[in-house]
C-alpha cells in the first residue's frame, strides 16, 4: 500500500480530505488533534446561535454518519486508515460535549480538557475499541466514547461543585 503525503495539494483534492482534515487543521505538525478540537469551538459557538440543543444532536448524529464515509475515503486515500491529521472525529466528537456544556467561558475550557484527555489516554473500553474498529468508523467511535466519558466526567463536575 502506498502511503500519500498530507499536505494541502492532498487535502484540496478531494471535500472528504478537505474536511476530515478539519479545513487545514489536521496538517498541523505537531497534536493535530488538539488543533482539531480548537477548530470545534468557534463552529460550535456559530451554529449553536442558529441551532436548538435538539437540532444540534440532529446535525452531531449526521455529521458523525458523515465523518464514517469522510475518514474512511481520506484514510483509504492516504493508505494510513487513522491519520493523525485526520481531525474530523475531534470537531464532532467536541460538538457533542459542548451540547451538554454550560455556556461559559470556564467551562468550556474544563470541556476541552477532559476531552482532550480522554481521547489522548483512551481508557478501558476506548482503547479496546481503538484497537479492535477500523476504518472510517473506528476512527469516529473511539472519539464519540471519549466524548461520553468527558460528558459523565463533566456532570459529575458540575454535581460535586452543586
């Protein structure tokens, strides 16, 4: 399998790559992934003046359905199926923790952080299933778990401090 360069003549190729590489973020050479969620924030603040907490979960769900075939045509394309620069799983899977995040400034930097956290140390059953799913959809899942422990993790913040 030949293994592609990332770089913008890859990633102008093709909307898939263009996207799943997070508008240029995911060619970030060093921690992709966070430069990824950073680029979630201002998104999410945008479509969250337009959008109602149901039509977001509306748009996360098919945004995610969309992020399968987007890595997994980016990945195919790339020869490697979980590129680090492939950031699209970072924006929806940060999307989906903001959802359930108070609008606050401090907030939502304790949201990025546990995201950032969960989806870097991939606890037990994430890593299992980082290790075991592949493709466009592997690449999606593991973030959509790190985003619901960074989501229980968040609630039970916002309990103890009452």
């Amino acid at each position: 399998m030949i293994i592609l360069p990332a770089n913008w003549q890859f990633i102008t190729r093709h909307p898939a790559h263009f996207l799943a590489f997070g508008f240029g973020a995911g060619l970030a050479p060093k921690a992709p992934g966070t430069w990824g969620t950073l680029v979630a924030l201002p998104l999410y603040y945008g479509l969250m003046l337009w959008l109602s907490q149901p039509q977001m979960l509306v748009l996360i769900a098919l945004t995610f359905v969309m992020g399968i075939v987007i890595c997994d045509v980016t990945g195919r394309n790339l020869g490697v199926a979980d590129h680090g620069g492939i950031v699209w799983d970072e924006i929806v899977a940060m999307w989906l923790v903001l959802v359930f995040t108070p609008v606050q400034p401090v907030w939502w930097v304790v949201a990025f952080g546990l995201f950032r956290l969960f989806d870097i140390w991939k606890p037990f059953p994430i890593s299992w299933f980082d290790a075991h799913v592949k493709n466009g959809f592997g690449v999606m899942l593991d973030d959509l778990l790190a985003a619901l422990f960074a989501i229980a993790s968040l609630y039970l913040m916002l309990w103890v401090l009452g």
